[in-house]
C-alpha cells in the first residue's frame, strides 16, 4: 500500500518537472531577483524532478 506522503511528493516532483519543460518548450523567461534564469538550468532541473518522481513512484510500489 503506497503512503500518502510519498503519493504527494511524485505528484509535486512530477508538476515541477512539466513545469519545467513546458517552459523549455514554450520559451518562457523567468527573471528571479533580477536575475536571467538560463533555460539549460530549466533542463537540468526538470531531468532532476523527474528521476526523484520515477525513483519516489518505484519504491512506493515495493
């Protein structure tokens, strides 16, 4: 039975990492702090929440 806290954090994981890549795809700039946010750093990021999401989803079914 999978926990519900580990459920949560692959739906959160998961959304950051499509957030990330629709922004790729869509080019959307992102300024934080008056800072530029380069889009490799979106790809790097999005690679990152979709393992933590693949590897949370697996160990919730063990």
């Amino acid at each position: 039975m999978p926990k519900i806290f580990t459920s949560i954090a692959v739906g959160v994981f998961g959304l950051v990492a499509l957030a990330h890549m629709h922004r790729l795809i869509y080019g959307w700039e992102v300024i934080a702090a008056g800072w530029f946010v380069p889009r490799w750093l979106s790809a790097i990021a999005s690679l990152f929440a979709a393992v933590l999401a693949v590897m949370l989803w697996r160990e919730s079914r063990k």
